[in-house]
C-alpha cells in the first residue's frame, strides 16, 4: 500500500497543545478566559490543512483519492479511543451523578457523530457537550475527500485554491446569514454548516502551499506585519458567551491568526522555537485524548472546587487518561491503521502519528 505523508513538524503539535489549554481555560471557567472557546477553532484549522494536504498529495501522485483507505485510516484513528471513552462514561457516570437520566443517549449520539445538530437543536448531548467540535470534523471528512475530488477535476491547473477561497467565503456569509435572521448563539456556534470555515481556512491553506510555490515565502517575509493577527487572539478572550461578536468576526480572525502560525512554522524561527517547547509538543500528541477525556472530568471538580484547581487538576487527570488511551488503545489501533492489507507490524514507525491526525 502506498502511503503519503507529511514531514512531521513538531511545531504543529505544539499548535495543538496550545488550543487544548485554550479549551480548557474556558470549560474550567478560568476569569478573563470567557473566550477561549475559540481554541476549538485551532483544531478545525489544523486538521482542515493536514487532511487536505494529504488528499493533495494522494491526487497529484496517484491521479485519484483512494476513498475506502481514507475513511479506513479515519477509523482507526479515531474510533478506538472515542469507543473507549464513551464505554468509561457508560460505567462511571451514573456513580458520579446519579440524577441523570440521559447517559445513553448522550453518549448514543455522540458514538454516531451527531451531537453537533443535536446539541443545537435538540440539546442532547448534554453531559457530553464536548462531542460537537468532533462530529463536526467527522462530517468534514465523510464530504470533503470526494468533494475535493471533483474541484481538482474541474478547477484549472495552479487554481484550486480560488475554489476553495470562494468556499470559504461563502461558508463565513452563511454563518453571517443566520446572525443577521437572529439565530440563537449556540444554535449557530455547533453546527457543521456554520462551522465548517475554519476547516476550509486550513483547506485554502494547503492548497495554496500546494499549488503557488513561493506563498509561504512571500507570507514569511511579511510576517513581521502579519504576526500582529496571532497577537490579537488575546484580546477575543473578552467575547463571552452569547456574544454574537464571535460568530461575525471573532471565529475569522482566529482562523486568519491559524493561517498566519502554520505558514510561520513551515521553517524555524521564533515561532518555531516557541511551539516546539517539549511541554507543548507533548501535549499536542496527547490532545485528542486530553479532549475527549477533560469535559466529565472538569465538569465534576467545578462542582466541588474553585476555578485555579479545576484548570491543574482537570489538566493533570485528564492527560494521565489520555495516556493511558494512547498507550495502549490508540497504538494498537494505530499499528493497524498503517499496516499493510496483509500485514500487521509489531511496531509503529515513529514519524507517522501527526500526518492523519
């Protein structure tokens, strides 16, 4: 089986510590952090300019996407640590709150990745609120592959990015739309369709790095003004919940700020240096579990505790379960992720964990 990867880049995962912590400062309901639910939004950046970058490597090597092997890689990766998460939640839930009453269905729905319209519209799940940046992502990945497909099919050679620029645009005007209809905050903020820009941003991104040679250089010579978006990702830390704010500009400028941090990192740098902090970068390789794993573990301790000792915490017992899912779950799945057809190896070669992430 051919495979096609990406040179790991430790700075990404370092990317991915960081939105993690952003995560986890807003759940633990940290002061002057009421924004931080935007880190979720570094996630769908992120993993929107991995996958495409993949698919554009397959297309351009092999002349075709190879549909059943994406979705089969999505499966693996993905699938186990979330079964076993949600068979913990099933167990433990009803010993830590016994009042509850929809543990199946919540965990139900996010098992079958519907819990971004369900939490919309629906409000379930509800203890597992967490669940709808992942459906989300998934429903990116059930659409996009064949999708992209067909705009490189049509699109004329070095051109693909105007497409998905003009997606893009008009994924942000349909966010926009509903605002304007006055659509309830959180109706808007957890669904796909209203959610879908920040993974066309890191879409538009690949296929920009993919198809104009000298776009990373030309952004890195000009990052001296650019670096000023990242740097006002702090202050979108004061647009609480309920600020329609964060739907018209909020989301686009940390989409922008993403756009301008994966470019910086294409080389080192200062940028480089600082996401590649071990702390960080071992983080990051730890996040889909620490976010899967932190929602139920944080949510307990605010009822007991203050904000200082839930965020350490929070953060402590949910990296040690994260751990424990991707030391042993997670790698064993992933070993068959990557093995050949008829092949199982022992062992996961070490580069290849960030590529399908």
């Amino acid at each position: 089986m051919t495979e096609f990867k990406l040179r790991y880049n430790p700075a990404l995962d370092g990317l991915r510590g960081i939105a993690i912590v952003l995560v986890l400062l807003s759940h633990a309901h940290v002061p002057l952090f009421d924004g931080a639910f935007l880190g979720v939004d570094l996630f769908f950046v992120l993993s929107g300019y991995l996958i495409t970058s993949l698919l554009l490597i397959e297309w351009h090597t092999e002349g075709r996407l190879d549909y059943w092997r994406f979705y089969r890689r999505r499966f693996f990766r993905l699938m186990p640590a979330l079964a076993l998460f949600l068979a913990a939640y099933v167990l433990f839930a009803p010993l830590l709150w016994p009042d509850l009453d929809d543990i199946y269905q919540d965990a139900l729905v996010s098992l079958l990745y519907l819990a971004d319209y369900g939490i919309a519209f629906f409000d379930s799940p509800d203890t597992l609120l967490h669940m709808w940046s992942l459906a989300v992502e998934e429903h990116f990945y059930l659409i996009w592959p064949p999708l992209l497909a067909f705009l490189v099919r049509k699109a004329a050679p070095g051109k693909l990015w105007r497409t998905i620029l003009l997606l893009w645009v008009l994924a942000w005007a349909w966010r926009i739309f509903w605002v304007f209809q006055g659509q309830q905050f959180y109706e808007i903020f957890f669904r796909f369709d209203t959610r879908a820009t920040g993974l066309l941003a890191g879409s538009l991104l690949a296929a920009l790095l993919h198809e104009r040679t000298g776009f990373a250089e030309a952004i890195q010579s000009r990052l001296h003004h650019l670096m000023w978006l990242p740097l006002a990702i702090p202050l979108l830390m004061s647009l609480g919940w309920d600020n329609q704010d964060a739907m018209l500009w909020g989301i686009t400028v940390v989409e922008c700020a993403a756009i301008v941090i994966l470019v910086a990192v294409q080389r080192q740098g200062l940028v480089y240096d600082m996401l590649t902090a071990p702390a960080l970068v071992q983080l990051g390789r730890l996040s889909y579990g620490i976010y899967l794993w932190h929602y139920p573990v944080v949510r307990y301790l605010r009822a007991e505790f203050s904000w200082p000792v839930v965020l350490v915490l929070g953060l402590a017992i949910s990296a040690a379960l994260a751990a424990l899912s991707f030391y042993t779950v997670e790698r064993w799945a992933l070993r068959w992720r990557d093995a050949p057809r008829k092949e199982r190896p022992a062992s996961l070669p070490a580069h290849a964990r960030q590529a399908m992430r």
